[in-house]
C-alpha cells in the first residue's frame, strides 16, 4: 500500500523524525489523519541499536479504530521481519567474529 509522506520534523543529532502521511495507506479509508514518528537510540552493547516507532491517527469511527488495530497487528510483524532480514544480509550490520 503506497503512501505519500511530509516529513515534518527530522534532527540529525538526536536521530529523530516525524512524519504525516498526506495520501495513500489507510488515509480516508479508516484514519482522519495519521504521522508516525521513529527515535533510534544507541542500544547497550557495541553496535546496536534500539528504534522506538510511535503511530499516532485519528480514526473515522470506533469502529474503524478496531479494525485498523487488528490490521497494524497483522502487518507490523511482518513489516519487522523483512527490515530485520534486510540487515542481517548486510555484511555491514552483522556481528564481527
């Protein structure tokens, strides 16, 4: 599901942005409006790192609210699961021996 995206906020230095999704996804089919924002954060041991992903929208009805609640619950997992794929087949983000 494609989306077009505004970032609206983005600092280099604390590593965070903020995003509004101003078309596409689930734009006027469940959600009002919807941003989301991501903040990474040096993990406890060398080379990691902690990424906190916030989701904030304003559902068209409650009813709405839940099934886009089961939905996020479906996709998320397995949106998670390729971007960890992704960089564990990077040579560049796998652990040294």
């Amino acid at each position: 599901m494609s989306t077009k995206e505004k970032f609206l906020e983005f600092d280099h230095d604390s590593l965070k942005m903020k995003v509004e999704v101003v078309q596409g996804g689930y734009l006027g089919i469940m959600v009002k409006s919807y941003t989301y924002s991501i903040h990474i954060i040096e993990g406890a041991l060398p080379d990691t790192c902690i990424a906190h992903w916030c989701f904030e929208y304003k559902a068209l009805s409650p009813k709405h609210h839940l099934m886009l609640c089961a939905r996020l619950n479906e996709v998320l997992p397995v949106s998670l699961k390729g971007i960890e794929s992704y960089l564990l087949s990077n040579d560049e983000y796998q652990e040294r021996a």
